[in-house]
C-alpha cells in the first residue's frame, strides 16, 4: 500500500475534518502517500484530487464541515459515472480509498467496489446515526449536543409562557437524533418516523400531563414524521393552548465537533488504515459495544439498524 485517497460523500457532519487529519498524519506515519478527492464523488469522476500533508491538515482538528468540500453526485448514479471513478483511481494510481459518510456514501462505495481493484474502507461519519455496524457514527454526539443546547433554551421560553413547543430536529427517514435528543431534554413526547403516533395520541398524552399540573410542553419531533406545522395547529385546535414550533435546521451539521465526535474520528482512522496496511478492503470501520470493529461493507450497506425501542419507552417513563 503506497498510496491511498481520501473523499468526503453525501452531507456533512462535525468530525469529518478531524477524521482526515488523522488519516493523512497515520498514513504519513507508515510512509504512505494521501489525496484528497475534492467534493464527494464527483472528484473520482473529474479526477479532482490534492496532495494532503501532515503540515496541510494542520488546524483543522476543530474545524465543522470538510476541508475536501462535498456534493451529492448525480453522474455517481449512472453505471458510467461509476466506471470513469474506477478508471480515474487506476490513473491516479490509487491502491486504497477512505470513503467518509453514511449510508448513502457507503453504497456508493460497495457499487464502485465492483468496478476497481482499489481497496475501500468506509468511515461512518453521519449525524443521522443510521449506519449498520456501528454503534455510533463520527458527529451524531456533536448533532445532539446542538440540538439539546437549542431546546435547552426553548424550555425556559416554554416554562415562562406555559406554552407548547415542538422543536423539530433533523432525520428524514431515521429517528436517532431525534430520540436521543429528546431523552436528554426531557422531553414530554418523542416522535420518530419507526414508530407512528396519531395526533389523538399525541394530544391525548398531552392532556394527561397537563393534568398531572404540566402548564408547559416540549415535543421533539424527526422531521420525516410528518408535516409539523400542521400538527402545531391541530393541538392549538384540541388543546386551546399556544403552540409554537421551532426548526433547529442545519446548525445541526456544523460547528466545531465535540471531544466524542473527535475522539471516534481519530479511532476509525487508525482501524481503516490498519486495515488497508494488511491489503484487506470492502469493510466499514465502527465502534460496537465500546470496542472499535469491522465489518463488511455489502453486509453494512444490506441491514438496516434497529432504533432502540427501550430508550423510546424509558423516555416515555421519565416523561410521566
């Protein structure tokens, strides 16, 4: 393994830029050689690609975002787009490929897989939390810690007008963020798109605590349950009480990542490169039950995981 590249795919998360700091300044430390390919995997496609330095990733440790940028690729969806990567990586002379983000990143690297010989190891880097095969992803901590601090602040707006608020996190298709977020603000009703609550329900779990002398509520809603604005209104209707809603939007991608998110995105660089070092490719790196692992990138890209329904009803306890 002589030389390795490095791309950052699909939507940003805290610690990304941490991770390739460390992947250059390992690599660097067994005398192999790094680029970075430019904007996801387009970059494969034009052939946009910079040499990386242990002095040019200096300072960004701290830094939100990617310093390689990224993009979603529509060219990466077509079987050419695909096979001119694979080429421009056999040109470029690239023998092992780090590929940091999620799900859909990861599949586009297991599609890409079976058109080089390069060797591609995935990083999971994602505040969605949804990988398969690893407990947590590269700046999902940092996600939440933006999402409680916001609603954190939300509270005591909620409390001093005994108002409802339904703070609507981001998660289109998964409900990690938001469940984790929700435990730890204490909030009164979680919704997640695994699990589907009628607005009956929710106004009917609403009234149950308003009895129980709760003159203020906090929903925290994934943003793939539904249309929030809608359901603001619909309890304003039944409950004849203000409702307020608040998207916290994209703040949740950026901002300097915590010690957690960092911490994982120096781990997974050092298991992706001892894995390339012993010339084995098509895996993921991630941490499951405290120890950092591997698994196979098409079993990853295949499974789908599981939220945690015990968080979900524990949540719904301390809720009472």
């Amino acid at each position: 393994m002589r030389t390795i590249g490095v791309v950052t795919s699909g939507g940003d998360a805290s610690g990304m830029n941490a991770a390739i700091r460390a992947i250059v300044r390992i690599a660097h430390s067994k005398n192999i050689g790094v680029y970075g390919f430019e904007r996801g995997w387009d970059g494969l496609i034009t052939s946009s690609l910079r040499p990386l330095s242990p002095r040019s990733v200096s300072g960004i440790i701290q830094l939100g975002g990617t310093i390689l940028y990224t993009s979603r690729s529509s060219q990466f969806m077509k079987k050419e787009g695909i096979r001119k990567a694979a080429q421009n990586l056999a040109q470029d002379n690239i023998d092992g490929l780090v590929v940091i983000g999620g799900n859909g990143s990861f599949k586009g690297a297991l599609e890409l897989s079976s058109e080089t010989s390069t060797k591609i190891v995935g990083v999971p880097a994602s505040i969605d939390n949804d990988v398969f095969g690893t407990d947590e992803t590269i700046g999902f901590d940092t996600a939440v810690n933006t999402a409680v601090d916001e609603i954190d602040k939300i509270r005591d707006t909620a409390i001093s007008h005994e108002r409802i608020f339904i703070v609507e996190v981001m998660g289109r298709t998964r409900g990690f963020l938001a469940l984790t977020t929700g435990i730890t603000v204490g909030a009164e009703i979680i919704l997640v798109p695994e699990v589907r609550f009628g607005k009956e329900e929710i106004i009917r779990r609403l009234k149950e605590s308003e009895a129980k002398g709760k003159k203020s509520a906090i929903i925290v809603a994934a943003e793939g349950i539904g249309d929030t604005r809608e359901l603001a209104r619909e309890i304003e209707r039944k409950m004849g009480a203000e409702v307020r809603l608040s998207i916290v939007g994209y703040a949740q991608r950026g901002g300097s990542p915590t010690a957690r998110s960092r911490l994982l995105a120096n781990l997974f660089a050092d298991e992706a490169l001892e894995l390339l070092t012993k010339d084995r490719g098509n895996r993921i790196v991630g941490l499951e039950k405290g120890k950092v692992t591997s698994m196979e990138l098409e079993t990853s890209c295949n499974k789908e995981k599981p939220l945690d329904m015990h968080l979900l009803k524990l949540a719904n306890v301390l809720a009472t």
